[in-house]
C-alpha cells in the first residue's frame, strides 16, 4: 500500500471524491514554488502533482510551458526538485506527492539513481507523458519494483483494443485526460467525461481522476461527479504566473478543493 492507495481508501471511506492540484517546481523560484507547495494540504489538497521542468514539453500548453520555462530560468534542477520534496516531507508524511513530466530528465540522471533518489525523497507516484506501454521496461516496471505507483494516462482516442494495453501496468489511478489536445486548451464536460470513465472503470479496480479543462469549482465538482476526483493544473499556475503572492494562490486551490469535495 502506497501513500495513494491509503488516500484513496481514506476518501472512499469518507465518500469524498480526490482533488488533485499540480505545481511545476521551482515557479517562478524555488522558494515561492514551495511555500505554494507546503500550503497545498491545508487548502484541501489530498494528492499533489509536482511537474519536472523541461525545455521541451510537448504535451503541456502555453501556460504550463512558460511555467516550466521560469523555473528553468530561475535554476530549477530535478535535484532541485527531489529537494524540494525531501523538504516538503519534513513535516508532512501522509501526502501523497506525484512527479508528472518527460522521460528525458530521468533518463539523463539515470533510472536506478533517480528511483532510489525518488523514493528516499518521499515520492509516491510517476506521470511520464512520453513513455507508452510499449516501453515499459524503461522505468514503469523498475518504479512499481521500487514502491513508486506507475500512473497512465487514458484519453478519448484510447479505444477498447488500446485500453487493456494503457492499463496493464498501471497502478496508483487513472489519469484520465478530458479533452484531446494540449494542457490548457479547452473547457472539459462532464456529459463527455462520465461515459469513458465508466468505460475505464468497467476495465479496472484503480480509482479514475480526470484533468484538463478544470479551471472554476464548479467544473471541478461537476466533472468530479462522474469520476474519483479531479486535477486541476493549468488555472493554479496561472495564478502563479500572474504573480500572486503564496497565500492569494492558495486561496484559490482551496475554492477548486471544495468544490470537488462537494461533488
């Protein structure tokens, strides 16, 4: 049992669905990244996602880009980053803190240092955008042998042949993206998403949590309603971006938390 499978029985128990907030680290600098980072739990935040910069996002819309672009301006390393999260891990135990990037920064630092680095430092889970099931040997099966959930991403052209594929090594939950297309692009409707999350759900036991197009807390509660919970990226870096100080950021994350708690 990971940090994730805890998570997830705690809020079956409590029949709350998941709110899942993503933070690129390091934005715009290491210190705000954090201070934004440590607050995440107390704004209702019950997994974070915390996005490895790099300079070539291919899945990641303009707002994310320019996230990943002011941390790497401002110093941002992966060593950097598993800093962060040893820090985070200081006082907080329980929080369930998943890496969501590019296969590229892992493979330079080399995959058994960067899960044994990983899973000293506290991490639980690993979204790699551009790593299929094809190339599993690569880091999906070292990282579920060392403790890491591996966590796939599903989407509207996954069809029923490619399904059994995405999921057969997955584990942790279903990232379930909303919309086609990049980060930030579009408004997700929860008439879309309930029918292809009860079509994953029918496929597997793992809990279903759907992102992109979630900016206001009433699309995180709707589109909570037909699935496990909801991430919501793009609309907290934005705010990050504009320069908000940590605390008006927060305040934000903790509207699109109630409103998915509410669902």
């Amino acid at each position: 049992m990971t940090r994730i499978d805890d998570t997830f029985a705690r809020l079956r128990a409590a029949r709350k669905k998941a709110f899942v907030a993503y933070i690129m680290a390091g934005d715009p600098d290491v210190e705000t990244s954090f201070a934004v980072m440590q607050g995440l739990p107390e704004a209702g935040v019950d997994i974070i996602e915390l996005g490895m910069p790099f300079t070539d996002p291919m899945a990641d819309g303009p707002t994310i880009q320019l996230a990943g672009q002011r941390a790497l301006d401002g110093g941002q390393t992966l060593a950097r980053t598993l800093d962060m999260v040893r820090r985070f891990r200081a006082t907080n135990q329980t929080t369930p803190i998943v890496m969501m990037g590019y296969y590229n920064p892992i493979y330079s630092r080399g995959v058994d240092r960067f899960l044994a680095e990983a899973k000293q430092a506290g991490i639980d889970g690993l979204i790699i955008v551009d790593l299929p099931p094809e190339e599993d040997a690569e880091l999906c099966l070292p990282a579920q042998a060392a403790g890491i959930n591996f966590i796939r991403l599903a989407t509207p052209t996954t069809d029923a042949k490619r399904l059994p594929k995405v999921l057969q090594n997955t584990s942790g939950f279903v990232y379930y993206v909303s919309i086609t297309g990049i980060t930030g692009a579009a408004a997700a409707q929860a008439g879309d998403v309930g029918p292809e999350v009860a079509r994953i759900k029918a496929a597997t036991d793992l809990p279903v949590i759907v992102g992109f197009g979630i900016t206001t807390p009433d699309s995180a509660r709707t589109i909570a309603s037909v699935a496990d919970g909801c991430v919501v990226g793009s609309a907290i870096v934005k705010e990050i971006g504009a320069g908000k100080p940590p605390a008006e950021v927060l305040a934000r994350v903790a509207a699109l938390a109630e409103g998915a708690h509410s669902a």
